[in-house]
C-alpha cells in the first residue's frame, strides 16, 4: 500500500511492560483508538515552521532510536 493511503494516527497512550519498555501503543485515528506494537509505526518528519527544522519531543527521539536499533538487527 502506497504511504498517501497510510492511516494518520496520533499516539495517546503508552503501554511499558514490566522492564519499564514500550513496546505497545494506543492510537487514535479519525474514528477508533487501537494498540500498535512500536516496531510497526512509521515517524514522519515534523517541521517547526519558526526554525525550518525538525522538532524533536522525547517520544518521538524514543521511537526514533528504536527504528534504528531494529535497522541494524
């Protein structure tokens, strides 16, 4: 499936297991909220519009540094 038909979502919930790691999501889309195992999500680029360069946000490094962990794997 071609990204442009890709679901938008925005995470509203971790679930950390009992090693204090996230590794489970919730999401809400347009109509419905769901859990997503992390290694499935996709980080698109956000731009802070006064700087023309990304913004970073804590979860967003996590998921970040998580992607590149599972690349090299």
């Amino acid at each position: 499936m071609p990204p442009a038909r890709w679901l938008l979502g925005r995470i509203v919930e971790k679930h950390p297991g009992v090693d204090k790691v996230t590794r489970v999501v919730s999401l809400r889309f347009k109509n419905s909220i769901i859990k997503r195992p992390v290694s499935k999500l996709i980080v698109l680029p956000i731009w802070h519009p006064a700087k023309l360069t990304p913004a970073s946000s804590p979860l967003r490094s996590a998921l970040a540094q998580h992607v590149r962990q599972r690349a090299v794997a």
